[in-house]
C-alpha cells in the first residue's frame, strides 16, 4: 500500500517533494496527539495533497509559504468545480490542523488560515421508509428456514426499538425480558436503556426461539441472542447484506440499510403523535439535537402529502 501511494504522489501533477514530506510529518503528529483513526487520516493527507499539488500546478509557494489568498483562492477553486459542500468543509478543516502545528511548533509565525471560513452544510436528512414499505421488508424473509425465521424476528425487533444495528447484533440472549416485553441495550458510551418490544416484535421473538435458534446452534453453547449456524454473532456487514437482499425481494427500489429502519421507527412514531424526548430516550441520545433530525423528516412527509391531497396544495 506504501509502495502504491508513493508511485501515485510521484505522477505528474503531483506535490513537490518536499511538501509530501511535510504533510507526512503532519499526519504522524496528529496520530501521535489525537490518535485519529487510519481512515480519518488518509482522509485529511489526501486533502493536503490536492493543496500542494494545486499549489504547484498553479506555479504558487510551497506549503509553508502559502499564504491567505493561497487559501482563499483554493477554496474557491474547489467551490468553481463543485465539489461537494462537506468534501470542503473537510479540506478546510485539513488546512486549519495543518497550519495550527506548523505555528504552534515554531516553522510558521502566521496561520494563513486563520481567517478561513468554512462552507456551510447542511445536515442530511436521514433516509427513512414508508409504513407500507416497512411490511413489505418486514414480510420478506422466507420462513420454512431457520435463518429466515430469524432474519425476521432481527427486523421486527429493530423496527420495534430503533436499535443500532451493533446492538442488535451484539445482543446476548439475557438482554431480553419476553415476560415484562423489553430489551435492555448498553449504547454509545456504555449509557444502558430499556426498551420496550411490543407485541408484533414478542411474537416473532418467541416463535424465533422456540422453533429457529435450537437448529442454528445445534446443541452448541451460544450466549448470542441471533447467532449464525457457527454459533458466532452475526456481524453488521452480514446483516446489511441481509437487508438489502430482503429490500429487492420487497420491490423497494431505494437503498434500505439497518440504519434505514432506525430512522423509520423515530419517523413513525413522531408521526403518530410520540413526544421528541421520548423519542430521544428510545434511541439512546445523550441531545435532544441529534433526535430533532426526525421532526424536519415528519414535517417534509406532511407538507408532501398536503401538496399532493389538499386542492389548493
């Protein structure tokens, strides 16, 4: 991979030698201080050496001799060729981590970005499905077989709690209370909740274990509440891949992911009337903030069906 990356920053159009040094140096810093993931890193080398490159192709400085209008008119060549408003915002933030070390370690008196703006952008609204659609998914998998008896009690159960999809498949068989109908979740910064499962999810859940998990274990110990045949829990890839294949035999012609169900099962409920912090609890948010997402996504739903029932819509 090193060897792959060095034959590409040699090609033509490519920083100078130098600047590559120096943004290798970043990178190791900012590992060393932040302990960013690989891939975050990649990610931010790759912004600076379309800089350098830029700036060399454009016949300006090096990188340590740029200076704000350098900057400035990078940004706005990103911006001329359109690319994507938070593909910016990241090459921003590369400049920013960039330069605050060379000053902060004494090669730079001035940060040339010092004065630099980031684009603004905004939040995504989350992918979600009809209820329609949600029975249809919900019905796919074929139930002659025990994988897809499970596979179906796996979606009714995250589509009855909102689940993340590593907590439904991290989930042990002791985190689920089929007398008092919840599932207690350890979440995001080990913060643990109780979720109630409702009846559609409880049926599936107990057919499942009575008549599916026995096959798939095979008389094998198995603490996972929906384990593979080898006994192993299944992992989020495999069950994406489960998803997907279950959304085509649906006829639903979007992507559809495991997050895809979480979002539908905030959606839904505050379209039908559930307050936003409960809402926030369900899903196991530290900020109200993060769950608001949902009520620009009900909103959108409702101005749409107005516009296409009322007469004057």
């Amino acid at each position: 991979m090193a060897r792959a990356r060095e034959a590409r920053d040699a090609r033509p159009g490519a920083p100078r030698p130098g600047d590559l040094a120096r943004i290798d140096a970043f990178c190791e810093a900012l590992w060393m201080e932040a302990g960013l993931s690989a891939r975050t890193l990649e990610a931010y080398r790759r912004d600076l050496v379309a800089f350098a490159a830029w700036l060399r192709a454009q016949r300006r400085p090096h990188l340590l001799a740029a200076g704000p209008g350098d900057v400035s008119d990078y940004m706005g060549h990103l911006a001329a060729c359109k690319v994507a408003a938070r593909s910016q915002a990241r090459a921003a933030s590369a400049l920013r981590r960039f330069y605050r070390l060379q000053v902060r370690e004494g090669r730079l008196q001035a940060d040339p970005t010092a004065r630099l703006r980031s684009p603004r952008v905004g939040r995504p609204l989350p992918g979600t499905l009809t209820e329609g659609e949600v029975e249809r998914l919900l019905a796919a998998p074929r139930l002659d077989t025990p994988e897809g008896l499970r596979d179906r009690a796996m979606l009714e159960l995250l589509y009855a709690t909102g689940l993340r999809v590593s907590e439904l498949t991290g989930l042990r068989r002791d985190q689920v209370s089929l007398a008092r109908g919840v599932v207690r979740v350890t979440g995001k910064g080990g913060r643990e909740r109780l979720v109630p499962i409702g009846e559609e999810a409880l049926h599936w859940l107990r057919r499942y274990l009575e008549e599916a998990r026995p096959a798939l274990v095979a008389g094998r110990e198995s603490e996972h509440l929906f384990p593979t045949r080898r006994s192993g829990a299944m992992t989020r890839q495999g069950f994406w891949q489960r998803i997907r294949r279950y959304a085509r035999a649906a006829g639903i012609g979007r992507k559809v992911s495991p997050h895809t169900l979480r979002h539908a099962f905030a959606t839904h409920l505050l379209d039908h009337g559930a307050d936003l912090r409960v809402v926030q609890l369900l899903l196991g948010h530290r900020d109200l903030s993060t769950t608001q997402i949902y009520t620009h996504v009900a909103r959108a739903r409702l101005a749409e069906l107005h516009r296409r029932h009322h007469p004057r819509g």
